[in-house]
C-alpha cells in the first residue's frame, strides 16, 4: 500500500523541504492549491503553452523522465491566451519539474473518470488530477493548429 501526503505550502520554504524528503521515502505527493485563481497563474507567463488536457504518455521509473500528450493546449504570449496548439507534448523529469513550479492554482480537482496505467499487459486502475500549475523548464513540442 502506498503511502499519500497532501502538503500546503510545498512549492517554497519549509513546505518545499517536508515534499522532497516525503518524495525521496516513495511518499505520493500532492501540493494543496492555496494560492492564485488559474487566470492569474497564466497571467504570469509570458512565453509557453497553456496544456488544459492529457490524452497519454509515459514515465521511466528508473529516473523520473517524462512525456505527455497533450488533448488540448493553446499558446501564451505575455499572459495572453492565444491559437491552439496541435499535438503538443510536455517532456521532463519529475524531480526537475517539482523544483520549477513557479506558481500553483487554487483549483485542485480529481478527474471524475478512472484511467489506466500499465504496460506488457498489466493494468492498474488510477485516479488523475491537480491545480492550474505554472512550470519552467519543460521541454515543449508540437505545431500550429
């Protein structure tokens, strides 16, 4: 059985320390959202995407690398939402990616639907959710719409 912390102020100060030991023990993390609405998280970005839904993707175990489709996504410039973007992937690692959390939405939900997750034939069902995250540092592929 996994063990599960919800932790409020896990992006800096003390909070940020307790959610990286927790991580390095095997703990599942999720960071509350105690902060700004979505539209002032995406206020804040200045050149990116904004990555609304997942359709897939994949982990490493052994070190945290990560690629994720996206279903929808648009790109920002100066805060601004602007022309989606088609086929959009989200490339990174995990450890990485928690260090360059820049701000955190105040909108954590669980999707209502199961997903899966396995390979070679070996299914386990998850549950999938989090805020509005800002996040520096991710690599970013895709093409206009």
């Amino acid at each position: 059985m996994s063990k599960v912390a919800l932790v409020t102020g896990g992006n800096r100060g003390i909070g940020r320390g307790i959610t990286e030991a927790l991580l390095r023990a095997g703990w599942r993390v999720s960071i509350m959202a105690t902060r700004p609405a979505p539209e002032d998280v995406l206020a804040e970005l200045r050149d990116g995407i904004y990555a609304v839904g997942f359709g897939g993707g994949q982990v490493d175990i052994t070190n945290g690398k990560f690629v994720f489709s996206c279903t929808e996504a648009y790109r920002v410039k100066d805060g601004k939402l602007g022309a989606p973007v088609k086929g959009a992937t989200l490339i990174g690692d995990g450890a990485t990616a928690l260090q360059k959390i820049r701000a955190i939405g105040n909108d954590m939900a669980l999707d209502p639907g199961i997903g899966n997750c396995g390979k070679n034939g070996q299914w386990v069902p998850v549950g999938v959710g989090q805020p509005t995250l800002l996040i520096g540092g991710l690599t970013v592929g895709g093409s206009a719409a």
